[in-house]
C-alpha cells in the first residue's frame, strides 16, 4: 500500500525537469485553503502512476512552484477494467457514476451514443475536472482514460487491443451473468446502453465483433448503477 507524506494529494501533469507547477484549483486549494508555505512538503501525482515527493519553492498569483525531492512509483493496475456507457438524460447521474467508478478503480471510461441515448452531448472538461476530484480522493495515482465516441461504429474501431474480453449488458432475453462468463485474470471491457437498453440490431453489430451478451442480475438497473454494479462483478 502507497504511503503518503500528507494526508492531501495533489495533481499536475506540468513537470518540467525537477519542479512541478501546480495552477489552477490545484494552486488555490494549496495555497489558499490549506495555507501551505515555502519549504512545506507535499504529494503530487500526475495521473500516470508516479507520486512525487516535493518541496515548495516559491507561492506566486497563479501558481505554485515545487521542486522535487523523491518519486515513487506505483505499478499499473492490472488486468485492466474499461466500461462504455451511454451518457444518461440528467448530466449528474452519469457524473456520479464517473466519481464512484473512478474511487474503486477504474481503467478506462468511454462515452456512447447509441440510437436511443437521449443526451447527445457530454462536458468532457467537467467530466475530468470530476475525475481528477475522485482520483485525488481515493488516493490513487492513475487517471482513467476518458473519451466521448459519437456512435458505437466509431467506438468498436477505437477499442484497445489489450481488451481480450468484451461484454454488451442488455436485457434481451439473455440469462448469462457477467461474473459467472468472464475470465477475472484477463482485460475485460463492458458496453452498458441507455435507459430503454441497446437496440436489436446494436446487440447483433456488437456481438458481430466479438462482444458476449451477458446479464447484470434480475434487477431493471438505472444506466449509472447497471456501469457500477458491472465495474463491481469485473473487479471482484
């Protein structure tokens, strides 16, 4: 387990040789709310595994300067769990899920839309602002990689070749639950629709490449739950 020299972590991927700037929210929640001062040591990770040790160096208007003092670096989490979900009608539900996928442990996060997702656009820039929030929180050092696909051909065309496993939940007559068909030892990635689920032909297009139609229980899940409950059966 990580150990951490505060109980805050903070987040820049503005590295530059041996200083590290924080700006931003990040800059103001140092300086500003936690009143951190010259020659105070902090923790910063840049999403990528690597947590860094630092001393502050200098407090300007827009910025904090740090300089490093030791790294340490955390193995990439594997196998590797992605889910692509459907962005839901209300903004803050598919937010929650982003938040609560991403303090278990999530790998990757790919936005769909499908023929019946009624939310046809999504905020990327607050969707990682989120991200970053419950990466921090969590005290993990990896950031998922998060992406938006305006439809699912597009999506299939993209999906990494790590992915030895790929799931469709849908309720369409399957019986087949998640955790009962995959292998936990391999990369896994599952497709969760919108409220009204994937349509017919979307099922029959994703099994076409290689995707397994499974059921997440007997349940009718809401498109956030049906993403964590899913996250939950791949990871444990």
């Amino acid at each position: 387990m990580l150990k951490f020299s505060n109980m805050f972590l903070f987040y820049s991927d503005d590295i530059l040789s041996n200083v590290i700037t924080l700006t931003l929210d990040e800059h103001l929640h140092c300086s500003k709310v936690l009143r951190k001062n010259i020659d105070d040591i902090i923790d910063i990770t840049d999403g990528k595994g690597n947590i860094y040790s630092c001393k502050i160096i200098a407090i300007q208007k827009h910025s904090t300067k740090c300089e490093i003092q030791s790294i340490t670096i955390k193995n990439i989490p594997e196998p590797k769990i992605g889910i692509a979900i459907a962005p839901t009608k209300n903004a803050s539900r598919i937010e929650w899920f982003v938040e609560k996928a991403i303090e278990i442990g999530i790998s990757d996060i790919y936005f769909i839309h499908t023929d019946r997702t009624e939310k046809k656009s999504i905020n990327l820039q607050r969707i990682e602002k989120i991200a970053i929030s419950a990466m921090k929180q969590s005290m993990n050092v990896y950031l998922p990689n998060i992406q938006s696909f305006k439809n699912l051909k597009e999506f299939n065309l993209a999906i990494p070749s790590f992915y030895k496993q790929k799931f469709i939940a849908h309720c369409d007559g399957t019986t087949k639950l998640l955790y009962e068909t995959m292998d936990k030892t391999k990369s896994a990635l599952l497709m969760i629709g919108p409220e009204g689920d994937f349509t017919k032909d979307e099922i029959i297009s994703a099994q076409k490449v290689d995707f397994q139609s499974v059921s997440l229980g007997s349940s009718r899940l809401r498109t956030e739950t049906a993403g964590l409950v899913g996250l939950m059966m791949m990871k444990y």
